[in-house]
C-alpha cells in the first residue's frame, strides 16, 4: 500500500491493478494501486450498475479513473489527472464511486435516456418519481414496493428511443437510518419485492418532493410541462437534446402527470395507487 501520496507524485508502476468494463455502451476503466481497490470496484458493479459487463484484458476505453486505496490516510480517485475526491473514509470513497460510475453511463451513453428517478410497475403500468437527491425518491420506491409494485429503479428510469421504461434495478439507497447523509443499501427482495424484467409504457408521472407534515393535494401538469420538468432532471441534456427531448415526449405521450409535496411515504404511495387505479385504468 502507498502512503499518503498525490496524484502527481504516485508512480505510474503502482497503478498496475486495472479493471475494464462496458455498460449501455460506455466503456470505462479503473486503474488501481491494489487489487483490494479492483475486488471492491466490481463489488460497486454488481450492486450497483446493473447490467455492466466486464471486459477481459485491455480494452480501449472512454472514460479512466485513477484509484489510490490507502488503508491509513484514506482514498482517492482522479480522473485526467483531475481529483474527484482525495484522502476520503473507505465507505464514503465507495459511495462516491458508485455514484460517478453511474453518472458516467447516464452522461455519455448514446442509446437511452436516465431520468433521475425512482421507477415502479403497478399492474402492469409504470409509474416514475423524478427528482433531486434527498427529495425522498428511494422512500417512496421503497413504499410501493412493501405494497406489492414491481421494482425498476430507485435512482434512474431508463428510456430506450421509442419511449419505453427499462429496468434498472441497482439495490436500493436508504438514507436516514444511520444520519441523513449515509447510505444503507437493501435488496428489493429484503423489500419483499422482485424485480421487473421486461419493458414498459409510463402511466403516471409523480413530482412529489418530500416535506414534513405536508399533505398530499395533487394537481395535474399538462404533458408539455412534464416533459419540461422531465428535462430538469436528465442526464446528458446538453450533449445530445434533441435525441432526449424526443425519447422523453414519447415517454410521456399518454401519461398523466401530477405534482404534490408529500409527507409519509407510505401514505403517499397508498394514494398514488389510489390515484392510479381510478385515473389509468
């Protein structure tokens, strides 16, 4: 292991662990001082990027990371030379990690659109959540779930160009158990759900960002100004917006979109499945 060393002064020889993998057509790889650092880089992957698969030997990649894994002075992780974060506690490293390999994918694929969101199936219908972090979205997943939706994603709803919903069944992120920062991360079958496999239209679109003690009172957007909203929230609008613009108005070609601050998610969900049953059948 080095010592506490920066990207400028770490030999190039110490990064000799290499990892290579592709995911949506993104190909990324991850140059490491330790293979400690690879193992925990594929465990990332596997929980976290569904669908990603790893390529043997070297591979012409678009995208590199640089990962210093340091037992005693923390991690670092640079991409062109550039750090992403330097010196952090391992499970911190991680999480940023999986969140940037992620973003990577959503950014720079050609061939879908991520909205960020948490995504469900409720009879066969799909609904999605799209908002920022901390807005509640793994919450209010999770909750649909514990009434028997199917899971998409909690993080991305995944448009391929004709508009239809794909799985992306990373596990789950809770925040909140341990402060409201750290990430606690669960099965959709701890959930007591499964997993959705096959493609889907949108039913419903629900903005409906966490208050305390807010009362659920939704109000109806037209598709127009979803789309708009939509757009807030996608990755990769400014290399390829028409192609995004497109997908999202398809997506939403016969969906209805509300709006409601929410408190409980677990009310909340009750009434979005109320909503549903009443307004999409």
């Amino acid at each position: 292991m080095v010592a506490s060393e920066s990207y400028s002064t770490l030999p190039e020889r110490s990064l000799e662990h290499e990892l290579y993998f592709e995911s949506y057509g993104v190909t990324i790889c991850f140059a490491a001082n330790a293979p400690e650092a690879i193992e925990a880089v594929r465990v990332v992957l596997a929980n976290h990027l569904p669908g990603s698969l790893e390529k043997s030997g070297e591979f012409e990649t678009g995208h590199r990371f640089e990962l210093i894994w340091n037992n005693a002075d923390g991690d670092s992780l640079y991409q062109a030379a550039e750090p992403i974060f330097e010196r952090e506690p391992r499970a911190l490293a991680l999480d940023i990690i999986s969140s940037k390999i992620r973003l990577t994918v959503a950014e720079h694929n050609r061939s879908h659109v991520f909205v960020h969101s948490g995504a469900v199936s409720w009879n066969g219908v799909g609904i999605i959540f799209p908002g920022r972090s901390f807005t509640g979205k793994t919450a209010l997943t999770a909750a649909m779930i514990e009434r028997g939706a199917e899971y998409y994603s909690d993080e991305y709803a995944v448009f391929d160009d004709q508009g239809f919903l794909h799985s992306f069944p990373k596990t789950l992120s809770v925040r909140g158990e341990i402060d409201p920062y750290t990430q606690v991360d669960y099965s959709v079958e701890s959930l007591g759900g499964t997993r959705a496999t096959g493609k889907i239209r949108v039913a419903l679109v629900v903005f409906a960002e966490y208050r305390t003690d807010a009362e659920w009172r939704p109000r109806r957007m037209i598709r127009a100004h979803g789309v708009i909203n939509l757009l807030k929230h996608t990755s990769g609008i400014r290399q390829d917006p028409e192609r995004i613009l497109a997908t999202l108005t398809k997506a939403l070609d016969k969906a209805i979109v509300i709006k409601s601050r929410r408190g409980d998610a677990d009310d909340a969900a009750g009434r979005i499945i109320d909503f549903l049953e009443v307004e999409c059948r």
